[in-house]
C-alpha cells in the first residue's frame, strides 16, 4: 500500500480529471453520474459529511452536492 496522501481540494480535483476521463472515453451521462456519485459519496464519508447508516433526503443531498 503506498504512503502517499491526498488534500481534500486534490482529491476533488482528481474527481474533475476522472469525468473528463469518462467523457472522453464516451461513456454514458447516467454511466458518468453513477461513477462520479459513489465517488464523491466516498470522499464526503472521509471528511465526515456522509454516513451509510444515515437517512437522508434525496433533495436535500442533491442540493449539498451542486453547493461543493
């Protein structure tokens, strides 16, 4: 495992260069929203905004998405 670390601002970054990546590749929007959203769901459980276990409102999530 390697020993390198990633700042917050690099690692949302890296998820702008992956869907550029995706888009290049011609993948499809829904294939894009998918891969992009699980990613961001997992950086959001490593700086403490999402928990598995919580409920959460589908709006209310959308709308903290499009604010970061």
């Amino acid at each position: 495992m390697s020993d390198q670390s990633w700042s917050l601002s690099q690692l949302r970054s890296e998820l702008e260069r992956y869907d550029a990546e995706l888009r290049a590749a011609g993948k499809e929007r829904t294939t894009i929203d998918t891969y992009i959203g699980q990613s961001e769901r997992f950086v959001r459980f490593l700086i403490g905004d999402y928990r598995p276990d919580a409920r959460v409102d589908r709006q209310t999530a959308g709308d903290a998405r499009r604010r970061s």
